[in-house]
C-alpha cells in the first residue's frame, strides 16, 4: 500500500471519529476495499468514538475540575464529549487541548443565562493549567502569567467556595504567577 493511500485512509478513518456523514460514507467504503464487513467496521469505529469521549471527558475534567464540579459531572462529561467532536484536538499532546472551552461556553445561550460565571471560571483555569507549562522562576520571584478579570468571584469557586458561602458576590480580577515550581492565583484588587 502507497503512502499516500494510508495517509488517505488515516484522514477518512479520523473524520469518521467526528462524526463527519461524508466520512461515515467514506468509512464504510473503506471497510469494503479491506474486504471487512461494515457492520463489524462500524463497531470498530464506534469502540473507537466511545474511547475518544471517555478519553475527552477525563482530559477536559483535569483541566477544569471546578467548571465541572459548578456544571455537575453528567452535564460535563456530555459537553466534553460535544467538544471533542467539534474542537479536536490539534497537537499530539492532550494536555495542550482545551484552550477553546471558555470561548466554546460563551456560546451556549442557556449556560450564560443561568451560569455566566462559567467561562471566566473556564479561563482561570486554563490560564492555571497552562502555567504548569511555563518557565520555572526562582522561589523568591513572582513570574505573572495572567490577569482575568471577572464579574464573578472566580478565584474563590476555584478555591472550593459556591455561591450560597459568599456573603456577597463581588467581581474579582485573577492573578495567575508563577513562583519556583508552582503555579497560583490570587485575587487582587483594580488598582493593584
């Protein structure tokens, strides 16, 4: 087999794992020429998509424990899924996928009705995750990554608090540092 015919097959058989109707078809042709019945093809893909969105809903559950505590793990597991198959990852590494998800929330009408809060949580804690990537400093240093605003006290739902244990919901401005080896977040005030 040419290279080029398996770089082809590789491409329909990934388009098949997003659910893409035209790759679905092309799947099914491909099970043909490999003289594989379809039915035993489709199962084989569909094993495949079903790994893809347990793997989607562990990777994006790590990088976002606290959206996905505020959203309950159903609802996550069932947009990580989504997610997935309409933002797949584009690098080899898995843990760089998921850059998107605030963007991706900010467009699911009913979440920002009732949960707006959820994006900017979102993104304190990619800016959180990302930090474990970026340059050491030396332990006595502070090396800013990000400054997240947020009408929402998104540095203390990070920490573990809800809404009914905040006295009042103020807006906070996140600080992502890095010191030494760490990455953290703190809550500083606008003219800081």
């Amino acid at each position: 087999m040419s290279h080029q015919k398996l770089l082809a097959q590789q491409e329909i058989l990934l388009d098949g794992l997003f659910d893409s109707w035209p790759a679905v078809q092309a799947n099914a042709d491909l099970a043909s020429q490999q003289a594989w019945p379809e039915a035993q093809y489709q199962r084989g893909l569909q094993a495949y998509r079903s790994n893809a969105s347990l793997l989607a809903q562990r990777v994006l559950g790590a990088t976002f424990p606290t959206v996905r505590r505020l959203m309950g793990a159903d609802q996550f597991d069932g947009l990580a899924a989504y997610f997935w198959r309409t933002h797949p990852p584009t690098k080899g590494d898995l843990a760089q996928w998921g850059e998107g998800l605030e963007a991706f929330l900010r467009t699911i009408p009913e979440l920002m009705l009732h949960e707006a809060h959820l994006p900017d949580v979102g993104a304190l804690e990619w800016a959180l995750h990302a930090g474990l990537t970026a340059a050491d400093s030396e332990p006595t240093d502070l090396l800013p990554l990000a400054l997240i605003e947020s009408e929402f006290p998104i540095v203390d739902l990070v920490n573990g608090k809800n809404f009914e244990d905040l006295e009042s919901i103020q807006p906070q401005r996140a600080l992502v540092y890095r010191q030494g080896f760490k990455t953290n977040c703190i809550s500083i005030t606008k003219d800081a």
